[in-house]
C-alpha cells in the first residue's frame, strides 16, 4: 500500500514540475513515507527522521514531509512538537497536504492553485512518475482504503481509518491509464480486499470487479491482496478459476493455529474453519500444473500464547504446507486492545525460538513445493534485469530468473524450470509450441 502511496505523490508532485532524486542532498522536497506496523519500522522511520534535522538545520528552505501510518488519520498534534522541523504531515494515501503546501505561494492566484491541487491529486488518471513510465511492468492499485475490523494487535484500523472502497470507474480509469503506460500486470489491493465494495450501497462485490478490470484491453495478469478467510465467496474463487487473466494466488492470512489465540486476537473464525477454505481454494482452483499458490502469515508470541498453542499453529503450517509464510513476531503497538488489555507474557527469547522453527519448517514445504516445477514449462511475465539476469514471476507469483542477451522486459514466454530452491527458481528460455507449428505450417506451403 505505501509503494501505490509513494507512486500517486512522486507522481502528483511531477504535475507540479518537480524531478525524482534518490539524494536527499539534492532534495528540495523530502518525502518520508512510514510504516508502524511493527515497532522495529516505527523505530526506523524516527532514525530516517532524525537524521534529516542537519539538513534542515543547513538549508531551512528544504520542504521535509512526513507521511503514512506514522501520523495517520487522527491529527498530528503530538508530532509536530516532537519534529517541529517537519514542514507537512500527511495521513497515508493522502499527497493532499504536500500539495497545499507546494502550492501556496500567494503570489499566484487562487485559480490555478486550486487546478494544480486538483490535477495533482486527481483520482482515476495516474501519470506514472517519468523513470518508471513505460518501464513499471507491474503495478499496484489499491481498491478498498483503510480497514474496519480491528484485530487486537494490529495498529492499522487506527492509522488508516475506516474502511473506504473506491468507486469502480476510479480504478478502471487507473488501470487503463497504467495499461497505456505499459503496465502488463496489476495487483488490487486492499487491508482485506475481498471486502471489496461492503461498504457502497448495491456495489460490485471483489468478484465483480475482477470481472470488469478483466476486460482492460492490454492488461495480462491480475493479482490482489489480501484476503480475509471470512469473505472468500464461491463467486471470487469461480472469478479466479474462470478468469485467465487473474493468477490463481491467493493471499489469506491464518495468523494463528490455535482457536484460543484467534479469539484472542479476535480474527473471527476457527482452525478448522480456516482449515476448510484452504481446501476449498486448492478444489476449485488446482486443476492441471502449476495449480494454485497460498500465502499465509504468521504472529508468533502473542500475549497467552502458550507453546502448546504455538505447537498447533506449528502443526497446522506442517498440515497444510503453503507456497509462502509471512512470519513475525508480535510486538505491542500503542493504543491496540491487545497493548491496552492483554499482558505480554512471551518473552523476546521465546518469540524468537517459535520464529525460527516455523522459517526451517516454511524453508522445507516452500522447497519441496518449488521442487515440483522442476523440468516444467511455466509461464513467466518479465519484469527487469537484475544483476545480468531477467527476473519474473509465474502465474503462482514465483520468483524466476533466467538469462538472456535480448531484452524480455514486458514479456510473457515459456520457460523450463532448471533449478529450483525455496525462494526462487531458475530456467530457460523454452520454444513457444505454437510458434513451431505455424513455421512448419509455412514452410510447407511456400
Ligand atoms: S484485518 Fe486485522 S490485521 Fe488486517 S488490517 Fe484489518 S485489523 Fe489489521
């Protein structure tokens, strides 16, 4: 969500004649886009924040914005006393204020202060930023803003708001628009984005709405993330298995394998019931190789979580062996039930000991899943050259690499799989079948 967030100001802000820079020294706008998720980003993004006071200190005319979680939705009081040498403080998805203050200049007039806002904010038309135009090949958009269900440990109900669908016409506009700018694939996002649509009165479900992007001419693949088990409906997974330009990954956190540590974290539904639609998603949408791919993630050490109860959850991600796992540890955010309510009893050295034994469990399952497309032809969108290599993704969302002398940016071609390991995969370049039979076809004939 803060890479799409990133790209609408960085975007947003070349509407208003600025340039990209990477050096901060350089910099006359400095942009800090922060996650809170977890402590540890918190704690980066004041050091980032901090370390940017010489600066200002040197050129007081330096514009620093502060933006995203950090300072979420409710006001930015207390920060600002903390940084008084912020110049903006933005709440996420929102390059608004920067904008406002860009733009107040008073020597020009209100007019076209207001068109500038308007044009650089405006919705449904994104202007990719200049270094990534014609070069992004995937791209995120997201759909549902904010979220409304309220885990107990997680901050960002707080710090993004309610939960908000954008309406359906602002997110085909925005894909056509990246489509025309050479984007090949797009990943719909949402804090739980099969809620897509709840909130508008008689809107398109999610499963609707893939049905529509579905249509954009010029877009080959589509992604989105991340679900919640208790909204995957029949009609997303039929969307999903009948669709050819939606990849059949699916991203479902279970967070937890006991039923007591889900209630406490209050995720609203049990082992078995997880269990269940793990199965149903693997029914509807395994037929033929690869199949499909899941992801889950993981908290270890919430506050009660006994080790019998983190067995269970070790025992669940055994059964139900998962192309990925996201894992982490829990650490408290203020203000969330389970910091204000619950006492944390793991300690770090606990935590740490569960998190490693669920990542060499997770290394085994992901490299015996990866080892199958082993000799096999997949399907691989290009999407850069790293380090002499091409790098892709398979309709799983696979990482592969393959080397090349022609360039393969934006292309979808076949490739044979020739080494596999839990993270990525290897392979060649493979003939395109169909590509035979017409040389054939030809040459008979003439
Ligand atoms: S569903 Fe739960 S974990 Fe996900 S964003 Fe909402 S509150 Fe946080």
């Amino acid at each position: 969500m803060n890479v799409a967030d990133s790209q609408r100001v960085e975007s947003a802000l070349e509407r208003l004649g600025y340039n990209f820079t990477l050096r901060p020294g350089d910099a006359d706008v400095i942009i800090l886009n922060t996650c809170v998720v977890r402590q540890s980003a918190e704690d980066k993004a004041v050091g980032r924040l901090s370390s940017l006071k010489p600066l200002k200190d040197r050129r007081p005319n330096l514009v620093i914005n502060l933006m995203g979680c950090m300072v979420g939705v409710k006001g930015s009081q207390q920060l600002q006393k903390r940084f008084p040498y912020v110049d903006v403080f933005s709440p996420p998805s929102d390059p608004g204020p920067l904008i406002a203050h860009l733009t107040q200049d008073e020597s020009r007039d209100r007019e076209q202060v207001e068109t500038d806002q308007r044009h650089a904010i405006m919705d449904g038309d994104l202007i990719l930023p200049a270094h990534q135009r014609d070069r992004l090949i995937s791209a995120f958009v997201p759909v549902v803003l904010g979220c409304s269900h309220a885990c107990t440990f997680c901050i960002i109900p707080y710090r993004r708001g309610v939960e908000r669908s954008r309406a359906v016409e602002e997110i085909v506009a925005e894909v056509r628009s990246l489509v025309a700018q050479g984007v090949k694939e797009v990943t719909l996002l949402g804090q739980i984005v099969d809620r897509y649509g709840k909130d508008i009165p008689d809107g398109p479900d999610l499963a609707a709405l893939l049905n529509i992007v579905h249509e954009v001419d010029g877009l080959e693949r589509i992604r989105f993330l991340t679900s919640h088990p208790n909204w995957m409906t029949d009609e997303l997974l039929d969307a999903v298995a009948e669709l050819p330009k939606i990849m059949a990954h699916i991203e479902v956190p279970v967070q937890a394998g006991d039923d007591q540590v889900l209630a406490d974290m209050r995720r609203g539904y049990t082992v078995s019931e997880y269990t269940h639609l793990v199965e149903k998603i693997r029914d509807r949408l395994n037929g033929g190789f690869p199949g499909v791919s899941i992801a889950t993630d993981i908290i270890v050490g919430f506050p009660g979580e006994k080790q019998n109860q983190f067995q269970r959850t070790y025992d669940l991600l055994a059964e139900l062996k998962m192309d990925v796992a996201h894992l982490a540890r829990y650490s408290p955010r203020s203000g969330t039930v389970a910091d204000r309510r619950m006492v944390e009893d793991v300690t770090e050295e606990e935590k740490w000991e569960r998190f490693r034994s669920l990542e060499e469990l997770q290394e085994q399952v992901s490299g015996e899943i990866n080892q199958r497309y082993l000799g096999k032809q997949v399907e691989v969108l290009f999407e850069e050259e790293v380090r002499g290599r091409w790098k892709g993704r398979t309709t799983t969302n696979k990482l592969v690499f393959v080397e090349s002398e022609r360039p393969l940016q934006g292309q979808i071609l076949p490739v044979r799989i020739t080494w596999t390991g839990p993270w990525s995969m290897q392979g060649r370049l493979a003939q395109k079948e169909s590509t035979q039979v017409s040389i054939e076809m030809l040459a008979t004939t003439s």
